[in-house]
C-alpha cells in the first residue's frame, strides 16, 4: 500500500515540478544559481546600474512632488481670486 503511494506521489511531482520549472519563477531562480555567488548577492555591474538609476528617478521624483505642490498652491491662490474679485480690490 505504501509503496503505491509513494508511487503515484512521485508520478504526481514530475509534472508539478516541470510547471514550476517553466514558469518565469523558476527561470528567475535558475539565472541567480547561474549567475554564481556574485549575481545573488547582487552585487554584480547590472545591480549597482540600476541602483544608481533608482536614486536618480527618487531624486527626480522629489522635485516632481516639490514643483507639483507649489502649482496646487498657486492654483488655489488663483482659484480664491476667481471666487470673489471684490474682495481684493480697494474700497473707494
């Protein structure tokens, strides 16, 4: 009985394991056992590239929030002036 189901249980793993294999997980997973010591630690040419590209878009992105909050105030500066013009102009 044991033996049968060791049986089926091995029969069932081959395509299980052809799947996960094939599947871009397992490619990911079988570049880093490739790609030696190095490449898993990531600290091969590739990564520090992409880490300097990362700050220089976060730095990018900083100024972007920067200028987009100065825009919403002004917006909301002209947005107030639209509202009631009466109010800021001079009283004879």
């Amino acid at each position: 009985m044991w033996l049968l189901v060791v049986v089926l249980l091995v029969a069932l793993m081959i395509p299980v394991a052809a799947i996960l294999l094939e599947s871009p997980l397992g490619r990911s997973i079988a570049r880093r056992l490739e790609g030696g010591d190095g490449a898993a630690a990531g600290t091969g040419p590739g990564v520090r590239q992409l880490e300097r590209r990362v700050e220089v878009l976060e730095t990018d992105l900083e100024e972007l929030n920067r200028s987009l909050a100065g825009m919403r105030e002004e917006l909301q500066f002209v947005q107030r002036l639209l509202e009631d013009p009466g109010k800021k102009k001079p009283r004879s």
